[in-house]
C-alpha cells in the first residue's frame, strides 16, 4: 500500500496538487522545487516526465519537456529524481505524469517495480484508455500504486465505468483541449463531480487551467482538490537562472509564497 492508496488520503479535503517538469531547469532543481512545495502546503506532487509528442500539454509544458529533453532526461532518470527527492526528505505522495510509448519502451513490469523502489504512489497516462488498462492495472495493484483515472466533460457516458475503477484520485479535466493559464471553464462541472461522487469515494481533483487564487477556492468548493501546472512551469522557467545558479534560495523563497498565495 502506498500513501494514495490509503484509506486516510480518502479523508483529506481542499488537496493541492502541483505539476513539476523533471530537469527543468535542472534534475537538482526539480527536486530542490518539490522539497519546496511540500514545504508550501502542496498535498500530491505530478512529476512530469518529458514526451516530444504530448497528447494533453499546452505549450508551456510542452516547452518545458522540450528544454528537458534537450538536457537529457527520460522516464529512467525521473524515476531516480523522485527517488533522490525522497533521500533528501519528500514524503508527500508522487505521482508521475508520463504517457504510453515511454512506459511500453521500458516495459510495464519493469516501469512499476522502478516506482515501487523509488516510493512512488501513482501514475498517470492521459493517453492511454480506461479499455486498455488491464494489464497495468494489475501490475499497479500488486504494488500498491494508484493508476490515476481521468474523466473529461465529453466522458458524460463512461464516467461510471471510470469513477468505479478510480484508485488514488480522481483527475477531473477541467475544459476540452491542452493545460495551459485560462479563465473560463465547462459550465456544468459541479454536475459532473455530483454524478461522480455518487458511484465513487474517490477524491475528485480538477485540473487544466487553474492558475489563480480564486481557481483554487472555487474548485476547491466544488471538488476535493485542485491541479495547478502550466503556471507554476511558468513560473520556474521565469526563474530558471536563479534556480541553476547562486540565487537559488531567493527563488525557491518567491516559489514558496507563489504557492502559499495560491492556496491562502
């Protein structure tokens, strides 16, 4: 069992949950930047890791992951940057954020015994569908890692069969197309998350968009927690010198109160 797959995360309520990008700016600052946001409040870190072709990312994460690649990190080397992280004192649950062709290329089994060793709690594969999940599913709950489900506004007619499967928590999208800073949202998204909750205890998470205080108080109203990621990928890369170079505490202060500032 891992920490999402306790019965005690069930409970939590207004869940913070903020998306990183592995290596950048740096593999020392990812994990420099987690040990921060656990330090904010943040409640379930996304490790991202970078993909040159990416199904869901804005062209904030996208650009992220391409800064990445160039640098070198891949699914292999995430993985070991959670694990560093944990050496250096994260204890909040991890949930890495990758997609299909990086887990077949390592290999299911191989993948999940890795997040296993690495303290891992779940995984998220926005790509890969509820009806061809088996075979992971099962790899996962022999370790106790929650293979996070997704339910977007066009999945009006599956979300039972998702929200009954869900493990972990449940990642609600918030508005159809990529992540990325926005203002508006689907309209009926409180009816989503009431037609959901009826089939699932699940803790239900919205993310895509959020990027503001007033994001996070209102999801946080409707849903059980909210999903913050191109604007704190944008806010690491507006600092990017700083966090590589001999300012590094001055910005991960500043990543500090971004953070508290968004969830006050």
């Amino acid at each position: 069992m891992t920490q999402l797959t306790d019965l005690k995360f069930k409970e939590k309520k207004n869940l913070f949950i903020p998306y990183i990008m592995s290596g950048d700016p740096s593999s020392e600052a990812t994990v420099d930047v987690a040990l921060t946001l656990q330090e904010a409040g943040a409640d379930v870190i996304e490790w991202g890791v970078p993909y040159s072709d990416p199904l869901a990312d804005g062209p904030v994460i996208e650009q992220a992951a391409n800064r990445a690649l160039e640098k070198g990190m891949n699914i292999i080397r995430a993985i070991e940057l959670v694990k560093e992280a944990r050496n250096r004192g994260l204890t909040i649950p991890v949930v890495l954020f990758t997609y299909v062709n990086p887990v077949l290329r390592v290999g299911e089994k191989d993948l999940v015994n890795k997040l296993g060793e690495a303290g891992i709690d779940g995984l998220l594969i926005p790509d890969l569908p509820m009806e061809e999940s088996g075979s992971l599913r099962s790899l996962t709950k022999e370790k106790g890692i929650a293979l996070i489900s997704l339910i977007a506004p066009t999945s009006k007619k599956r979300v039972v069969a998702i929200a009954r499967q869900s493990e972990g928590f449940l990642y609600l999208v918030s508005s159809l197309g990529v992540t990325g800073t926005r203002d508006s949202f689907e309209s009926d998204l409180t009816g989503l998350v009431e037609n959901v909750k009826k089939v699932t205890d699940t803790p239900v998470a919205v993310g895509f968009g959020i990027s503001k205080r007033e994001h996070v108080k209102k999801f946080h109203t409707i849903a059980d927690g909210a999903v913050v990621g191109s604007a704190i990928v944008r806010f690491l890369n507006e600092r990017k010198d700083q966090l590589t170079g001999p300012e590094k505490e001055k910005a991960l202060r500043e990543l500090k109160g971004f953070v508290e500032e968004l969830i006050s």
